[in-house]
C-alpha cells in the first residue's frame, strides 16, 4: 500500500458511545412520537360509560385533526377551557364524544338530543339525560362535547363549548383490559 492510502481503522467502538448514542435516539423517538403523533391516556371516571370504563386505558391519536376536523361522533381527548382550572393549578385533560359541530345547534329536551332539529340516535350512552339544555349554535372553531353517562357527566352542558384548538387527539383504540382490547368506533 501506498503511504496516502487510507488505513483501516483497527479500532473497535466504545459499546458505552454505542449505548449512550441508542438511549439518546430512543428517547428523541418516543418523546417525539408522544408529543406529535399518539400517546397513551386512561379513563379516570366514569363520565363516558358504558364506551369507557373507569381505568381503560387508550392510544389517543394525535394526526388526523392537523388535515380534517373532528366528525360528530368523535371520542376526543381535549384540554378543558381555562376558566374551568384556576391559575397556577395543574388541569387534567378530558374525554367526551363530539356532538355539535361549528354551526350545529343543539338542544337537549324530553331526554333527547337534538343536532339541527332532528334528534341524534345514540345508542351509545348510558342513559337519557334528565336535563334541558339550549337551544345554542355552536361557535366557529369550537366544538359541544357530552359524555356518554350524560347524567354523571361533567361536560358543554355545564361549562360550554370546547375550543377547537384545545383539542388532543382522537380516541382510537383500547388496549386496557386485554378483554376489552378495540378500535372505538364512532
């Protein structure tokens, strides 16, 4: 060989560099995913039973409302209003199924819920709510979330509409309990 060729490296690489180097990137992964793509939430209450029981556990998906927004129907995960969490204190995030969207108005009457005058078949919640609630329009860019125990829920019947940039992500699946592992479906 030539002295200008290059000579090959003998040396073997550090398997701490190697370690260190495949923690860092792992944890670049999954903070990234977590933060822009999908996490992972439970069900602290029982505000969306019998679709979701106390301790489920979900992948909320993070995507989907950067192209469309969210449909009626929807499970979403959903930062509350700020005026419902006094300052300087954590706020958790909420659950709750979309039921008006921008320009829908919404009535809950006779333990009905009514979207545009024409009453929503909803054969998931728990029971009839036994409130009266509206008629209201729901607002540009914000949505009217219920949970589906309506009558044991905290949601926009009691503190109104969610902002549409509060919003998480979308419910997709379970995967906690094992018997209960499932896409939600709208």
């Amino acid at each position: 060989m030539s002295p200008s060729s290059p000579q090959p490296s003998s040396r073997r690489p550090n398997p701490w560099v190697e370690l260190l180097q495949t923690v860092a990137l792992s944890v670049v992964l999954a903070l990234g995913i977590r933060h822009y793509i999908a996490e992972a939430r439970y069900i602290p209450s029982g505000s969306m039973e019998p679709t979701l029981q106390i301790n489920d556990r979900l992948v909320i998906e993070k995507v989907t409302y950067h192209f469309n927004p969210p449909r009626r129907g929807d499970i979403v995960v959903f930062w509350p209003p700020a005026s419902l969490t006094p300052p300087g204190q954590h706020r958790d995030a909420f659950i709750k199924r979309v039921i008006g969207i921008p320009g829908d108005v919404v009535e809950v009457r006779n333990g009905q819920v009514y979207v545009n005058g024409s009453g929503l078949k909803e054969g998931y919640i728990k029971e009839a709510p036994n409130y009266q609630w509206g008629p209201e329009r729901v607002p540009e860019s914000s949505y009217l979330v219920l949970g589906d125990n309506r009558n044991s829920s905290y949601d926009s019947h009691a503190w109104g509409f969610v902002p549409s940039q509060n919003i998480i992500g979308k419910a997709m699946v379970r995967f906690w309990p094992p018997q209960r592992l499932g896409w939600l479906e709208n």
